[in-house]
C-alpha cells in the first residue's frame, strides 16, 4: 500500500518534469537522486539479514550491478517517463496502483 502510494506521487510529481526536461534526463535526475536516498539502507539491510560484508570485486558482480542499474531501472524509468507524454499522470498514477 505504501509503495503504491509513493509511486502514484512519483508519477503525478513526475509529469511536469517531463514538459520541462527530456524523458532521459528526467529518467537520469530522479535515479541520481534516489540511489544516495535508498543507500543509506544497505547497512541497516546487511545488519538485519546477517550477510557478510564481501569487498572483492569480480565480473559477475559489474555485470549484475550494469544490468540491474542499466537495463532494469534506467530503461524501465526511462519507458515510464514516455509514457507519460500520451497518458495522463493520474492515469499512470491510477494504473500502477491498481496492479
């Protein structure tokens, strides 16, 4: 519920953004921006879940990290965004709620 509702806000806020800058920067600002906001909760995360902190990196780590950043999110962000110049915010918002 609460995610449903942060994405509906994402989407409305989201919407004038898109008349102002292109799809790709809007889709490029709102990651940089989240990534500082949601990296703050890796810490909590790993104490939470017991996970030991590994700091080797190896090729399967880049290659997961480029294509869950890359492909997943910034395509995915970058979609969402497009659509948005056919389709009303509160359409998107009310889309991505109901799902």
């Amino acid at each position: 519920m609460v995610t449903s509702v942060g994405w509906a806000i994402y989407t409305v806020r989201g919407k004038p953004l898109i008349r102002r800058y292109s799809e790709l920067e809007t889709a490029t600002y709102s990651t940089m921006l989240v990534v500082p906001m949601l990296a703050v909760f890796v810490p909590i995360e790993l104490y939470i879940s017991g996970t030991p902190i590994e700091t080797r990196v190896t090729s399967p780590l880049v290659a997961a990290v480029l294509y869950l950043g890359v492909l997943s999110i910034a395509v995915a962000r970058y979609c969402w965004y497009k659509s948005l110049e056919v389709v009303d915010a509160g359409t998107g918002a009310v889309y991505r709620v109901s799902r």
